[in-house]
C-alpha cells in the first residue's frame, strides 16, 4: 500500500511537452503552401518573432500608435 500512494505521487506527473508541441504547431501554421519558399534563416526569424510576441516579450501597440498619431497629424494639415 506505501508503496502505491507513493508511486501515485510521483508517476502521475507528466513532462512538460506542451512548449515544444506548441512550437511545432506553430511551425506548421508559418510552413504553409505559401510559404513553402522561405529559407531555414527567415523561418527561424518569423519563429522567434512570433514566439517573442506571444510571451509579450515584443509589442506593435507602441509602433501603432505612432503611425496613427502620424497619419492624424497628416490628416489635419
């Protein structure tokens, strides 16, 4: 009996695969008929930027707000 609650314990936690299935689904989504033509350098890029951005690592919220507040300038001119 000790020896099944403690084999309960410690075989019931499972490894943590969901990151790299994660990122193998993501792959998937970025190697598309499309984009069968991208090289293994710009498809590492597009990978880490989309991972960057997912984490919250990167935004595009400052970037946008700077083009908006441009082309509002450029519409009041």
């Amino acid at each position: 009996p000790t020896l099944r609650h403690i084999s309960r314990d410690y075989l019931a936690i499972q490894g943590s695969a969901t990151p790299a299935e994660r990122a193998f689904s993501s792959g998937s989504l970025t190697d598309t008929k499309c984009h069968n033509r991208l090289n293994p350098t710009l498809f590492e890029a597009l990978q880490l930027l989309k991972s960057a951005y997912r984490n919250g690592h990167i935004s595009a919220a400052g970037i946008a707000a700077q083009h908006i507040g441009a082309l509002i300038a450029e519409l009041d001119d």
